[in-house]
C-alpha cells in the first residue's frame, strides 16, 4: 500500500512538471552516467506488528526508532536508468530480557518457574541489504530517483537457549518448554527474511564532487518467521507442541541524510544555461528560449519559402 501511494505521489510530480514551464532551460551534466557513493545516517522505525500472545512477536521486540548507517552505491547507465545496492546497518540494544519478563509474569499464574535464558548478549546489529533498479528525473542541480528493489534482512542476537522449567502449583506437574527455530534443533536467534524495498532518493549537486542526499526506503517482508514451543512433561515424557508464525518481523521504514560523491565516466560535458523574463507571455518565453539555444549550438531554422 505504501508503495502504491508512493508511486502515485511520484506520478502526480512529474505531471505537475510537466505542466510548468521552467525560467530556465540546463543542459548539464545532470544526465551523465556516474556512480554516487554515499554514507548517510538516519533513523529506522519498527513497523512489525507485535501480540503479546504471539510468543514470537512478543520475542522478537525491538526499539520502536534507531539510529542506522547507512552505505550506498547508485549506479545510472543512461539518462534514466540505473541500479542501487543499500546496505544498513542498525545497532539494537537487546530487550529480549523485558519480553522474558512478561511471558514469565505470565507463566507464573499458573506455575511455578525456573528460566534458563542463557548467553544473551546486551546489544545485537540488525543488517539489512538490497538491490534493485532506480529512476532518474534531473531539475537543474536536483536529482530524484525512485526505486524498487529486493534484498534480505539479518539479525542475530547470538547463540542463546530460551528454556523454562515449570513447577505445578497446586499440584505435582514438573514440565520444561523449550522454544526454538528453524531447523528445529537449533537454539540460534538469528533469522533472515527476504524483502521487497520501494522508496525514494533525492541529491542536491552542491559542486561537481560533492552532493548531499536524502533517502526515504520502506522494506516489507516477503516470508514468515516460525517459532515452536516444546512442553515436556517431565513424568510422562509427553511433548505437547504449540507453533507460532509472524510474517510483519523484518517491516520497517528507514529515513536518511548523508553525502555522496559521484565518479563520472565518460566525456566531460560543459555546462550551459539558457534564461528568459518569466514576465513574458508563455510563447515569448519559448521562442526566447530557442533563439538562444540555435545561437549556442548553431542550429539553423528552416525559413519558409515564400509564395510566388
């Protein structure tokens, strides 16, 4: 949905430019192929849906804003098209002990409880990367692209084992729950997700070598995250299994300023402007605007031929 209404809001720009005619005429080196290499920083939102219920949501809660790196590469091969690879990167405080908490608040109703959360590291990094194809549209010093792309989203919050050993109260149960991921015999909680990304650059030439940027990318994912909860009674040695699924872990909306600096290939290209008195009626202003060009370029119009 997101994507839709951004590409709609795209759309609805480049009619409205086109609707307006411009003071100024460029031919610039705007359009020449070059690779921009930017690093910028910014903040990434959590867009996950979180249920308590859902023991993998729940699991899985993270800072609903961070601070993220960003390091990117944009690649234009003709006027219009070109490629991105994005790589980000967004170091997370580890809040899996607040969600323990809760779950075993909530265990503790019922049983008596005995956690074995074990090596849980205090921070972790969420990584996400993508590539894709992008659009250009050059307004003088202004670039905007769009862009589309797929890629993958880690995280990794080091090898832990979420294990509980319950107790009956008001009776004589003695249980263990153990959760794990896929493949179902590993304690890791690392996961990746496949993403669909869309979003939006923008870069301001500030001289030839340097451009300022900003960027504005929504990733959704393409999969779902599985978890299963394993009770054991201890007495009987009987399994009772409980799988949750969860297919928002991995949305999220990144926001980011930085600077780029662009390598051109190619010819060097000069810079030329062509101006007009925007007072003048619209046909003047265009005529203006094409005498100079044909007197820079030397382009000669036809004269008609007059009639006998």
């Amino acid at each position: 949905m997101l994507c839709a209404a951004l590409a709609t809001l795209i759309a609805t720009g480049m009619i409205h430019a086109q609707q307006q005619m411009p003071d100024s005429l460029h031919t610039t080196e705007e359009y020449r192929n070059y690779l921009l290499l930017e690093v910028a920083f910014g903040m990434d939102v959590d867009l996950a849906h979180r249920n308590p219920a859902n023991k993998l949501e729940a699991m899985s809660y993270r800072k609903p804003r961070a601070f993220a790196v960003n390091l990117r590469a944009t690649h234009f091969l003709s006027h219009h098209w070109g490629w991105f690879a994005d790589i980000e990167i967004v170091p997370l405080k580890n809040l899996r002990g607040k969600a323990m908490n809760d779950f075993v608040g909530r265990l503790e109703q019922a049983y008596y409880v005995n956690t074995g959360y074990e090596n849980m590291s205090d921070t972790y990094s969420l990584f996400g990367m993508s590539f894709g194809g992008a659009y250009r549209m050059a307004f003088g010093r202004w670039t905007v692209y769009p862009k589309l792309g797929i890629g993958l989203t880690v995280a990794d919050e080091g090898k832990t084992k979420t294990m509980f050993g319950l107790k009956e109260k008001g009776g004589q149960g003695i249980y263990s729950l153990n959760y794990t991921s896929p493949p179902w015999d590993n304690y890791s909680d690392a996961f990746a997700i496949y993403t669909m990304s869309c979003g939006i650059g923008v870069n301001y030439e500030v001289f030839r070598g340097l451009r300022l940027t900003f960027d504005a990318t929504y990733t959704q994912p393409l999969g779902r995250q599985r978890l299963r909860g394993i009770l054991t009674d201890l007495y009987t040695g009987k399994t009772t299994v409980y799988d949750y699924q969860a297919s928002t872990i991995g949305r999220r909306l990144s926001v980011s300023l930085g600077i780029g600096v662009p390598i051109y290939f190619g010819k060097k290209g000069k810079t030329r402007s062509f101006h007009t008195d925007h007072s003048l009626p619209m046909r003047k202003r265009v005529n203006d605007l094409m005498r100079q060009k044909s007197e820079r370029f030397g382009w000669k119009r036809r004269k008609r031929e007059e009639k006998p």
